[in-house]
C-alpha cells in the first residue's frame, strides 16, 4: 500500500447515522483529482446553497440549517482528510483552489449549474475564489466571520495586535502545532467533551454562549477527530491564499461579522464589504461561531440575501 493510500485508510471512517431530528443525510463525492470527498446535505425543501464549511469543521456548527423547517435546501462537503473525506494523492493539492474545485464536484454532482454561495471563517475565501474563477456558478454570496483572502493578517485583531505581525504569530504557530500533531492529536481524541466543556468554551472569550450545546459538543468531537498534523497542514496551506479581487462581483452579498471575532477582523469585513456594490454589512454580539451562538439571526439573514437573488 502506498503512504497515499495508507493515508486515506486512515482519514476514511463509516459517519454514524445522525439523530432524526435533524436533516442531514451523508454521501460521497468523487473530486476531479480522484479524493473522496464526504458531501452532506440536509435535503430541504426550498432553493439551494452551496456551502464552503470553516476549516475542518462539520453540518453540526449549522443548527438552523438542519431544522427540517429551515427552508433552504444545503449542499456542502468536508475538508481533505477531515470528516470522513479522503486525503489526496498529492498531499500538496489542499489549500482554497484545491477547495474550490471540491465545491465544483459537489455542484456538478448535485446537477446544479449555479446557485448562491455561503462561507464561514475560511470557507468565506474558497467562496469568493469560486465566484471570482467561476462567476457563473455563483448567483449571491453569503460571508460569516470570514474575509475573502488574506485571512491569517485578519486574526488576532480585537487583541490589539498590529496587522503586521498577526500572519507571522498565526502561521507559525500553525506550523508548531504541526509539528507537535502526534501528541496533540493523542491528547484531542480522549478530552471529554459534554455540556461542562461546552460551559467552559462558551465562557473562555473565544467562544460565547451558544444556543445548541449538544449540538456544540458534536461540533467538537467531530473536530477533534481530524489528526491535529493535518489540521494543521490544512491551515498552513490555506494562509497562502491572498485577496480576491472584489471590483467584478456583481451578485448580491451579504456580511456577517462577530463584534468579538478573534479569527476574522469585523473591521476588515466592513470594508470588504463597502468594495462589492450594494453589499450588506450587519454585526452582531458574538464571536467566530455567530452561527452557532446566533443561529436564528444568522438564518434570517441568510432568508434576506435569497430574497435579494434573482
């Protein structure tokens, strides 16, 4: 077996039915380059939204889009090597190109020819690279605590930390963390995480109250099962994006900024946002995962911006 294979034996896992109160319903993709990919959906009535996921993140940090009742039909993928998807051949094909051209495969496998686009955190820059390579898949976009490129120069902000040495604190604490992936990752897969690690999360400045804890816990462990040396690979890669253009986006779109975002400056989302006419620009009291702390008011904005599409 080669160690590309070896590696996707690994990162490949059967996903446990989900709970059925919730609408998700898992299956699989095949990349262009061959990876599989772990594609989900909550099969709703209602228009369809791709959406490009937070960086190894999962369908439970959405709590209103997997209400049966949310009224908007989702599809979305897992990162490379997270959430059940396979690692590639090349372990160098990652990074937001490699992911925009995961969220081609899971559109042309869904038949669908163009349709509004959401991100969070880093999936707000593999969102606007799709409608910036591919503007006529792209009919709106929805951005939620995330910046369109350049996202490492965006962290750390509300700290006080000057723009110029936030991508330096950030990449290279990646690229430690990576280096340190096998004992951290030992450490991740046996933390207790429940209602009390929640508790304290939601307390910790990072993260604030959430309105799912269970669903908040699922988040995690989901999270914490990806090996903290890919994670880690995932996010070194990804920093190299830089900034989209924004002058030739002429689709309707949305801002949704945390007020106390570590992770994506609310200022630098403001004037993103002032960039693409007739954009919108709405903050809210909450940190990174607003949609998970403010799932309704997220949801209800997400309604307004497919309102807006023609």
């Amino acid at each position: 077996m080669s160690n590309a294979a070896a590696a996707n034996a690994v990162t490949l896992r059967v996903v446990p039915e989900p709970d059925d109160a919730l609408a998700l319903r898992f299956y699989t993709v095949t990349a262009h380059d061959g990876t599989e990919l772990q594609a989900w959906t909550n099969d709703v009535d209602g228009p369809t939204v791709l959406l490009c996921n937070g960086l190894g993140t999962n369908p439970y940090a959405w709590p209103a889009l997997l209400d049966p009742d949310c009224g908007v039909r989702v599809i979305s993928w897992n990162h490379r090597g997270t959430g059940g998807s396979g690692r590639p051949e090349d372990p160098s094909h990652v990074g937001i190109e490699a992911f925009v051209e995961d969220a081609i495969a899971v559109m042309d496998d869904a038949g669908i020819d163009a349709c509004p686009v959401m991100g969070w955190s880093m999936g707000v820059n593999t969102a606007f690279e799709l409608a910036f390579l591919h503007p006529d898949r792209v009919t709106g976009l929805f951005a939620v605590a995330g910046v369109p490129g350049g996202t490492f120069s965006s962290m750390l902000a509300p700290l006080g930390v000057p723009r110029f040495a936030r991508a330096a604190i950030t990449v290279n604490a990646a690229r430690a963390m990576r280096t340190l992936g096998k004992p951290l990752s030992l450490l991740a897969r046996n933390l207790p995480i429940g209602p009390k690690a929640v508790a304290v999360l939601s307390h910790s400045g990072f993260m604030l109250p959430v309105a799912d804890v269970e669903l908040t816990a699922e988040t995690v462990r989901e999270m914490l099962r990806t090996p903290v040396d890919w994670y880690m690979h995932l996010a070194v890669e990804t920093s190299k994006h830089v900034r989209v253009s924004l002058r030739d986006i002429d689709v309707p779109a949305t801002f949704v900024a945390g007020h106390w975002d570590v992770l994506a400056s609310s200022e630098d989302m403001r004037t993103a946002s002032e960039r693409i006419d007739g954009a919108e620009y709405v903050e809210l009291g909450a940190s990174h995962f607003v949609a998970m702390e403010k799932p309704a008011e997220v949801h209800e904005l997400l309604l307004d911006l497919l309102d807006r599409v023609p």
